[in-house]
C-alpha cells in the first residue's frame, strides 16, 4: 500500500527547497548553459524525492501518485527542465520496480533513489515519437549477448545516464499479430564503443539534456532484458496513465510560475499613473488563468487519486495531459502579454515558462493523440 506523504508538507518543503538553494537567477544560469547542475539531482536524491514512489526495500519512500504529482507542480514551477528529466527518471524507476527482476531492481533502484545514478528512457526515434510500434531499432540475441543497431531520439540525460531503458524490435511480428508484439525493454549501459551520445539543442526545456544516441552494434548481457521478451510495448502500457498525470500536474507547474509572475508583474508595473493590474484587460486574462489552472490541477489530482485506488482512468488521464497543456499555453501566452518587453528580455523568466510549455502539447504523448483517445472512448471510430 503505497504512503499518502501531507501534499502542504511536501509542497512547503519544496518551495522552500528551491527559494533557499537554487532562486531563480541560479535556475537561469542552468537554463542559458543548457544543463542541470550535478548537485542539483544529487540534492533531490538527497531529499528522497527521486526515490518517492520507488518500494521502501529499494531505497524509496513508496509514496501515492498524487504525492508525486503534488511534488511535480512544485519542481515545474521552479524549473521545467528538471521536471522533465526527473518526470522521465520517475517513469524508468516504476517499469524496474514494475516488470524488473530481483537481480535487476537491487542494481539500479537503490542508485537511482539516490541521486547517485542516472537513468534515461529511449523511445523516440527520428522516424517518430508518436507512432512509437513503427520504432526502426533492433536488438539480435547473438550468444550471451543483445546486439543493438538503431537510434533513439530527444533521449533525457542520455549523456549523464548510466544506461538507457530502450524499446527495440526483438522479434517480427506475425502477420496475424499486432505490431506491439516482438518490441522488448532492454537495459543498455553507456560508456561502450557501439554507442555515441550527443546533445540535441532546444528552444525550450534546454536543460532537459536532451540527446541522440546512435547503437551501432552496441552490446548489452542477456540478462538485461527488462520484462517479458516481446512483451515490451504491454509493460509501458501500465505506466502509461502515471506519466500523462506527471505531465500534467507539470503543465499545472508551468501555468503557475506564469500566474504568479504576471500577478507580481501587474501590481507594481505602471501606466497612466495606475498599476497594470488595475486595468480589466490585465485582470481577466490572469483570473481566467487562475481558474483554468484550479480546474486542470483537479483533474490531474482526480486521475492521480484514481490510480492511487488501483483503477486505470485512461481517458481521465488523456484529458488531464490535454487540459493542462493547453492551459499551460495559454498561461504563458498571457503571462509574456503583461509583461510585454520585459518579457522578451533574455533575463525574463517568463519568456523560459513561454518556451518550456511548448513541450507540453506534444510530449510524451501529444495533444492531437490525446483527443485521438478521448473521442474514441466517446464511441468514435479510431482515427489513426
Ligand atoms: C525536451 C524533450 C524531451 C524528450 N524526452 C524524451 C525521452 O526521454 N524519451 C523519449 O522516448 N522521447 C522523448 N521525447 C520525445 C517526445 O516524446 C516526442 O517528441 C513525442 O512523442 C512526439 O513525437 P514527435 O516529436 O516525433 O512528433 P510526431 O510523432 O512526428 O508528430 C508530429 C505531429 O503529428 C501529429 N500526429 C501524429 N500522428 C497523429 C494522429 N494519428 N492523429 C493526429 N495527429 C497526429 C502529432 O500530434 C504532432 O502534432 C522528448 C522530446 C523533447 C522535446
């Protein structure tokens, strides 16, 4: 039974966390040179945040999905490339404890949990992220090792991991069979000469460490398939609901630090002998925020506490990543409006929410897929 840790504990610890070491010109300086520091990571090991909901036999705290929710809004709302990569560490850290085997938990869970270790999770290709079964990588059993050619792209901290969870073609499928059967998890380290890692330069989430790996011929032992052989498409399907409620309550993160800023910004920001925030075309948009951001954060909280209980709320889950996205582009769009040049400026933090919370209308599922599965779950026919 998984711990409900007290959301205002949690939150207070947080934002306090980040206010005291890493204030927002320290979070810019991460920005602008496009990495997270390592002490950073190492202080959320060292808080028991990365370990959250990883099983207390591993190091972790063996917390609900709403506490990591509750958690993710407060990361995202300091910084959004952290969010990203500690949503992506979040979700390796389930599939081991989900499908892994003893041998394989005890190896990178308690390291993981840490701070110690970083994972990173390939399933993108360049041939496409949103049709994940038309993956081109291929792993072959050849003796007592997986030989991997292929590539995985926009891969988090891929260049600081110590292995890459990826998805690859094990097995074809038969023609009769579904193009998800024959895709495996394998475990793959880094650092060996089949494999080149290089960073991917973004307009948004920029410390992300986002990153192209190239297996050409790398290697990994047999026993570093994770989950059933062929079977790997089936264990991602059952972290799928957990990692649209993290995207989510991050969409929720980002229109927050949008919110508050614009906020600040427009009660001290003077015109015409007023502050801006005086003017009804400053106020509605920023009270519109407000309420659009309360009504995604419940629904992020309802799919959480769903999934708490046990159940799959997968078309919950669906319109929570939806919902908050686009409330997390409007946000923004309206934060950088009051702010107007100050913005723009390159030390702005908004102009930082503004490029962040693009990602959030395409990843890790994207907006159009979303109401894909929302209008078939409505009774539609399925349109792709
Ligand atoms: C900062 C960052 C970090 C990332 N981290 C990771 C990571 O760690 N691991 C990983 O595996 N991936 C990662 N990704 C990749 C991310 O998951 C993909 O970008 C996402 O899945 C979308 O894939 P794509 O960009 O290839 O777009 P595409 O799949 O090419 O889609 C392009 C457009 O076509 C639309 N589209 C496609 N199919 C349909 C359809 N059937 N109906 C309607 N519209 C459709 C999409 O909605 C989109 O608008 C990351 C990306 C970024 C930018």
């Amino acid at each position: 039974m998984a711990t409900r840790i007290e959301a205002a504990a949690l939150q207070r610890t947080a934002r306090e966390f980040f206010r005291r070491d890493y204030p927002p010109p320290r979070i810019r300086a991460m920005d602008e040179a496009g990495e997270i520091e390592p002490t950073l990571w190492q202080d959320l090991g060292r808080l028991g945040w990365l370990g959250l909901t990883i099983p207390s036999a591993y190091g972790g705290s063996e917390a609900d999905t709403r506490s990591a929710t509750i958690l993710m809004e407060e990361i995202a709302r300091a910084f959004g490339s952290l969010a990203v990569a500690y949503a992506l560490g979040a979700m390796v850290a389930r599939l081991l404890a989900d499908v892994g085997h003893e041998e394989q938990r005890a190896a990178w869970l308690p390291a993981f949990a840490a701070g110690s270790t970083i994972l990173a999770f390939g399933i993108s290709e360049p041939s496409g992220g949103t049709d994940a079964l038309a993956l081109q990588t291929r792993a072959q059993l050849v003796g007592e090792q997986w030989v991997i050619r292929g590539q995985k792209l926009w891969t988090t901290m891929a260049h600081r991991a110590a292995a890459i969870i990826l998805l690859a073609r094990t097995d074809e499928p038969d023609p009769s069979e579904r193009r998800a059967r024959g895709l495996s998890l394998l475990i793959v380290p880094t650092g060996q000469p089949g494999l080149t890692i290089s960073r991917v330069h973004l307009a948004g989430m920029r410390a992300a460490g986002t990153c192209l790996c190239l297996f050409d011929d790398a290697t990994a032992p047999a026993t570093a398939l994770l989950g059933q052989r062929g079977r790997g498409f089936h264990a991602l399907l059952g972290t799928l609901n957990v990692e649209r409620a993290l995207a989510g309550a991050l969409s929720v993160g980002l229109a927050r630090a949008a919110l508050e800023d614009a906020v600040a910004y427009a009660r001290t920001r003077l015109a015409f002998g007023r502050p801006i925030g005086a003017f009804q075309a400053i106020q509605h948009p920023l009270a519109e925020t407000a309420a659009e951001l309360e009504a995604a954060r419940l629904l992020v909280h309802q799919v959480a506490e769903a999934l708490d209980r046990g159940e799959q709320p997968t078309t919950q889950a669906a319109m929570a990543k939806l919902f908050a996205a686009e409330v997390a582009i409007r946000a923004t769009d309206r934060g950088m409006r009051v702010l107007a040049a100050h913005g723009l400026a390159i030390e702005s933090d908004m102009q930082r929410y503004f490029r962040d919370a693009r990602l959030q209308v395409f990843s890790p599922v994207s907006n159009e897929m979303a109401r894909n599965l929302i209008g078939e779950a409505l009774g539609l026919p399925r349109s792709y």
